[in-house]
C-alpha cells in the first residue's frame, strides 16, 4: 500500500517521500508538501498514485536513519495552521463503552445506564447502516487545530493545569476539502489521541475539555481503504521498564460504526466543507492505560505500533509551565 511522508532532509528542507512499505522510499520530484501533492492532485482530477507518478520519483531515503535522527514530521501540515481542524468521535468500538462506563458510574453512585452506555448502544444498533441509508450520528468532539499535532518522536505537552495526560492509541482519517467543497479522504495515520482522563470522570460534560489537548500523528499517510481488521499495541515506559502494555483494535471489523458514517455526520455540516482546509478525524479506542488505573508522569514515552503501518508513533509527556491568562479591556 502506498504511503506519504513528510521527511526533514540532511539540509533542513522538507521533503515528500512516497513509500510502499516494503521497497525503497523515494522523494516524490517537484512538490514541497503533502498538501501540494494533494491540491494538485484534485485540481488535476487524478488519484495520488497518478500525481506521484507525474512528479516522478527521485533519490532515495534511509526512513530508519530519519527516525533515529528526529527527522520525520507530521505526514501532512497546512500552510495556515488554523485551517486545519482537528476532531474525533469517541464511543466507536466494540468494547469502548467500558471504561467510560465504569468512570461515569462512579461519578453517579448509581446502576442505571449512563449517557455513554446509551450513546454506545446507539451505535451497536444504527452505526452500520445499509447503503443508501443514514445511521445514528456519534459522538463528536472538538480538538483543536493543526497547532495541536506532534509528530513521532516530540513530546506531548500537557497544560500546567491538566490533572491528566493519557495516550488514546487509534486511527485518524485525514482529509482535504476541494474548490466547490467536495471532502477527499487523503488517507489514515496511526494516532495518539492524548486526553484528559481525570477532567472527563469529574464529570462528563467536561468531556469537551479534557479533548483540548495536544495528539499525536504517525508519519505514514496510508492511502487506499483502511483493512477491516486492524490489530496493534500500546505500550507506556517509564525509564527503563514497561508501566503498560496491551492490544488495541480498530477497523470497521472491531467498530460499532463505520468509517463512512463517521465521516457523513462530520461533514454533513458546511462549516466543515470550506475549500483549502484540512481535517484530521479521530476514530475512537477501546484501550486505555487510564483504565487499568495507571497515573502518567512527566518523562513517560508513550509507544503505539499497529500492521499495517511500519513506523511505530512515539512520544513523550511533558508538562507545560505555568501561564496566567491576562484579560484586558480594549
């Protein structure tokens, strides 16, 4: 499967690279960005194997020596930051309801069915429509912009404020809005969908909160359809021993809906059609280390590797210093 990187060279520059995942790694000729390629791409009416292939393939690039070298970056940027949204839905996969379940319970002090266990049965019963049909919209949430994403190998900062910095090992379906509004789903990265765990169990409506936080891409672009089953791991080190280690599923094949009603209901609105802008949609997990009661620390490296992608997504928590906001009159 074709893949896209965005690789810093020995110079400094940035470089696209297209990759198979097998062969040689090469510079994709006469584009500066990802988010030129893909322009182009749409503007010319051709996929983005036909647009690496009329740009040609140039030299070579040693990936391994990259990522040990701290050069590989985000598979795509916006020239404008701000234009770049970042979202998510949560409560997708099988299994994902649990731990936010349990939490909300907890909060409650009672058995009765929570908000989330509802959401998430919703989804069981209406995620999968049959074509042609809607299916129950999921929950949605709002990150940020492209000035939230880390790639492989910088730290995820957390605010001095925080009261939690917990991976979210997934998916994320990455898309570009075309001149009459049209999305194009460029393709899928490994993702760190960093949140705020602690702020979430005080009480759910401060989910929006706790999702304003920095995430993490990998730095293949996997272009094409995402398989059915999908099946890796997320490990948490500090120092030198594992804190943390467990399988994460996802795929349509482990989700209660599927990646095309994730996206109808996320662009179903305009605001999210504007021509230029990019978006990077977070698909959801079942895995969380905040569910088997681990408390992150400072200096933790979170590790998240999933076939079929090759580069593993690494990052490490830090935590951001104090700022007091000053609101001012005008």
């Amino acid at each position: 499967m074709l893949r896209i990187l965005q690789v810093k060279n020995g110079a400094g520059a940035v470089e696209v690279v297209a990759w198979d995942g097998e062969g040689a790694a090469r510079v994709v000729q006469g584009v500066a960005s990802t988010y030129a390629l893909a322009m182009g791409a749409v503007a010319a009416g051709q996929t983005l194997e036909q647009a690496i292939e009329a740009c040609g393939l140039g030299a070579a690039v040693d990936l391994k020596k990259a990522q040990a070298e701290g050069r590989l970056l985000l598979p795509i940027t916006h020239p404008d930051a701000a234009h770049l949204i970042v979202a998510g839905t949560g409560l997708t996969h099988l299994g994902s309801a649990d731990g936010r379940d349990k939490m909300h319970k907890a909060a409650q002090s009672t058995e009765k069915p929570t908000d989330s266990m509802r959401m998430f049965l919703m989804g069981v019963e209406g995620g999968k429509p049959k074509n042609g049909e809607t299916g129950v919209q999921p929950e949605w949430f709002y990150k940020g912009n492209g000035t939230q994403l880390k790639a492989t190998g910088e730290d995820l900062i957390s605010p001095a404020f925080a009261l939690d910095g917990g991976e979210e090992p997934e998916l994320a379906g990455i898309y570009l809005i075309g001149p009459d509004g049209t999305p194009f789903r460029i393709g899928f990265c490994l993702a760190n969908e960093f949140s705020d765990h602690v702020t979430e169990k005080g009480n759910y409506l401060w989910l929006a909160h706790s999702k304003l936080r920095e995430a993490a891409l990998g730095a293949e672009l996997l272009v094409g359809d995402l398989p059915e089953h999908v099946e890796g791991t997320s490990v948490v080190r500090r120092a030198d021993r594992v804190i943390f280690e467990k399988p994460f599923l996802s795929g349509e094949a482990n989700m209660s809906h599927t990646i095309a009603n994730l996206e109808h209901h996320n662009f179903k609105y305009a605001l999210f059609r504007q021509p230029g802008d990019l978006h990077v949609h977070f698909f959801g997990t079942a895995t969380l280390s905040f569910s088997d009661n681990i408390k992150t620390e400072p200096g933790d490296v979170f590790e998240i590797s999933a076939a079929p992608f090759k580069l593993p997504l690494v990052n490490r928590l830090a935590i951001a210093a104090a700022h007091d906001v000053v609101i001012k009159a005008l």
